[in-house]
C-alpha cells in the first residue's frame, strides 16, 4: 500500500468533524516525524532518546559498554545543543523585555524565581547570551560543544568587534586551562613582584552542633500536661563526623570558611603567577635562602631559589623512588658455606616477591623505557601519560608467579594500577582486601595489598 492509499483509507468520512480530522493528521505526522528520527538519527541519538522518554532512566545495566559510551555521547551532545538554545532563548527574552512584563526587575531574579536557576547557573548564562548576543559566531561553536561556557566567558573582557573571529578561533576547542594560557600569550600582564605577606587570622570555627540544637524547636504553645507525656529529653550530644540532619547540612560546613588554595595563573607566554599559603617555617626558610644567596639574585627574587630547591627536590625523588641518578652498587660474592643453612621459606620465594625488592638498576630501565608518565593505553590507542600518583606495576602480578624484570613491570598511574589489579584479581576481591586492610589501620591504597604495588 502506498502513501496516497494510506492517506485515502484513513481520511474521515464527511460526517466528522474538523477537530476529529485535524487530530488524525497530527497523529499520523508525529508518527511519521518519529519513524524519520529513528532511521536517521545515530545510535547515540537514538539510545538518548529512549532514557529521556523512561522514567527509570538512572538505570543503565541493561546497557552494554560500548551501548552506554554512544549513549552518553548522545546525552553529551544534546547538552551542548540545549546549551545553545538556552542562551539563545535567555537573550531573546532580555531583548523583548519579556521579564519585565512578567513583574520581574531583573533577567536574573527571573532565571532565579520563575526558571529556578541557581544564583551561579543564572549569572554564569544571562553573561553567557549577552556575550553571544554581541557576537553571534559563538552560538553555534557552544551547541556544537567546540567551545565550552567557562572558555566562552574567558572572552568576554578582551573580545571585540575587530578581534572576534580571531579569538573565538584561537581557544576553539580548548581547555580552560589551554584557553588561558593562549588568552595570557595574546595579552601579556607584567611579572607580579615577588612577595611574602601575612595573612589574615582564620575566622574562628563554629562549635559542633548538638541534637538539641539540630533538631527544631517545639512549638510554645505545648502544654504543661503535654510536656509532661513527653519522654525525658537525652542529653545533648555533638554530632559525629559526617552525619546531618534530614533537612540541612551543618552549622559547621556551612559557617567554616573555605581553606586557602594553590593557584597557577598564566600571566604572559611562558610565564605564570604562582601563589600559596605557607607556614612560619616555610616562610623562614624562603628567608634565609634569598639571603644566602643574594650575591647570585641581588634583587632577592624568590623565583630562582624556588627553582633551585626543586631542581634538587625533583633529583633526589628520582633517584629514591626510581633509582635514577644513583650509582650502580657491585656486587659483592659471599663466600660459599660449608654447612650451607636449610632454606628457609623466605628464601624459597620467586624473586620479586617481595615489592620493595625491585632492583634499582631495574627502576631505572623502566624509566628510561617509559618515562614518567602512565604507560596504560586505551582501547582507542591513547596513553594514558599521567604524572601523578605513578606507581610500579608487574604486567604479569607477582601473585600468579610474575617476575621483577624490566620486561614485566610497567609504570602507571594509581587509578590504573587499581584497574590492572582488578583486571588481575577480580574486582570483588580487591574490594574485600582493600577493606580488610582499612580495617588493620593499614594504608587504603590498593598497591600496597596485591602484587602491583608502587614499589614493585
């Protein structure tokens, strides 16, 4: 049957009424639009919309892994495109004072009453659509997900009519963190001073709360028989760490001022702003430093003397953790016994067996082969390259009779010595050891309950 028969056989007889013959029409479109969406649309299109349409769309076991990374593609992107469409939408309604025809002062009071934005969501976008507004080349980058709303709004002081395109294709793309450093090579500021300054004492913090306090109040209109039918109050006790009350957090997270934190700042083209909170002893020690070396920097820079210090810092953890640097040992031969000892059962295990007995010499080949930085490559063939929390790892674990050579151990990152051992032994079970070893008062850190362990 074609679509003219499909049409004729279900067009109305001309006894019913119009709003019967407009409903069917809109029926068979909306059909229609969704047979098309579902035939061409990607799989990630299509899995996302199934969630949206389910109640119960948390629940994502039924999916497979490669189902659940198109799927959450498809989340991703739909995100960007509202992300788009919001702006749009916020900027338009500015423009035709929509919100103040719906007795709100402000777009902002009107993002945060009638749309129910947070203070933050609602500043981060109204600026966000007032930017795009000026220059529309940025809606389609922000649906597209090429420039993100954190990197968009790095623009907004130094974007202009004459520059516009250049800038937007510069950080197109880009981290916040890249985005910053391009923005800091196109814009120099010049070198902060070096300085140390007291800062202010930290606000006193507030006391626990108790039960009594935490709990509401009763009503004074209780009576005296009524008080009387109650139980005893228990006495007041502080709240244990991490538990609140069912309708707010804390006094004491709430009240506590955040604690000061380490910022890198790109400030020109190889050039960055580095600032952190130290102690008395640190900052002593920063002080004798620069006079020690005044005769090297006259102008008592901190720069070079951190740099130094580092340069020394970096060396002698290399030479600790990885052998690098450190001077071949001989070796040395004892002298054979003529009564040689029964073996005991330390020395009848498989070399390596214990993770602090992988060789220096060893350490030092692996890096050399690796560098440091994580080795683990992912099924799309990126490294991982990771430099932090880098540990050593048998490819073959000790546990199943792997050795300690250069060719069985590798260098990864915690998190994915964590996945090779779980890989190894089964998640379950690494899962018991790490919490039996918690439970010891041990370290909680997976390499240092199985084989793969950032020693060996």
């Amino acid at each position: 049957m074609n679509a003219c028969e499909e049409q004729h056989l279900l067009r109305p007889c001309e006894t019913e009424s119009d709003d019967r013959v407009e409903d069917d029409e809109k029926r068979r479109s909306a059909r229609a639009s969704r047979a098309a969406c579902s035939c061409g649309a990607p799989k990630s299109m299509r899995y996302a919309d199934q969630m949206t349409l389910r109640g119960d769309f948390w629940k994502l076991d039924h999916l497979s892994d490669r189902e659940l990374i198109e799927s959450l593609g498809g989340v991703l992107q739909t995100q960007h495109q509202t992300l788009g469409e919001l702006v749009a939408h916020l900027g338009e309604v500015e423009e035709r004072r929509l919100h103040l025809e719906a007795a709100h002062p402000s777009l902002f009071d009107y993002c945060i009453s009638r749309l129910h934005m947070s203070e933050d969501e609602a500043c981060r976008r109204i600026e966000l659509a007032r930017l795009a507004r000026r220059f529309p080349a940025l809606f389609p980058l922000i649906a597209a997900g090429e420039l993100t709303l954190s990197v968009a709004l790095l623009l907004k002081p130094v974007i202009t009519p004459e520059n516009n395109f250049e800038l937007i294709a510069a950080v197109r793309g880009k981290t916040i963190r890249q985005a910053r450093e391009t923005l800091a090579a196109l814009f120099p500021s010049p070198d902060v001073p070096p300085r140390i300054r007291k800062l202010p004492e930290p606000l006193p913090r507030a006391p626990a709360p108790t039960i009594e306090t935490a709990l509401p109040v009763a009503p004074s209109s209780q009576t005296e028989s009524t008080r009387k039918a109650l139980p005893p109050a228990a006495p007041a006790r502080p709240l244990a760490t991490g538990e609140a009350t069912t309708q707010h957090q804390t006094p004491e997270l709430l009240l506590t001022p955040p604690s000061p934190r380490s910022r890198i700042e790109p400030i020109a083209a190889q050039r960055y702003k580095v600032q952190f909170t130290a102690d008395a002893s640190l900052k002593e020690k920063l002080e004798i430093a620069r006079d020690l070396l005044r005769h090297s920097y006259p102008d008592g820079d901190l720069a070079p003397i951190v740099s130094r210090a580092l340069d020394l810092l970096i060396t002698d953890l290399k030479r600790a953790r990885f052998g690098v640097g450190a001077r071949p040992k001989a070796a040395h031969r004892r002298p054979a016994r003529a009564n040689p000892a029964p073996a005991t059962a330390a020395a009848t295990e498989p070399a390596g067996s214990n993770d602090s007995h992988v060789s220096r010499a060893t350490r030092r080949a692996v890096v050399d082969r690796d560098g440091l930085a994580c080795t683990w490559i992912g099924d799309n063939g990126k490294r991982c390259g990771a430099r932090a929390w880098l540990e050593l790892d048998h490819q073959h674990p000790r546990g199943k009779g792997g050795d300690s050579e250069p060719a069985n151990i590798r260098i990864l990152c915690h998190a994915h010595n964590q996945l090779a051992a779980e890989r190894a032994y089964g998640r379950e079970h690494m899962a018991r050891a790490r919490a039996a070893r918690r439970k010891k008062g041990g370290r909680s850190r997976s390499s240092s309950i199985h084989a793969n362990s950032p020693d060996g």
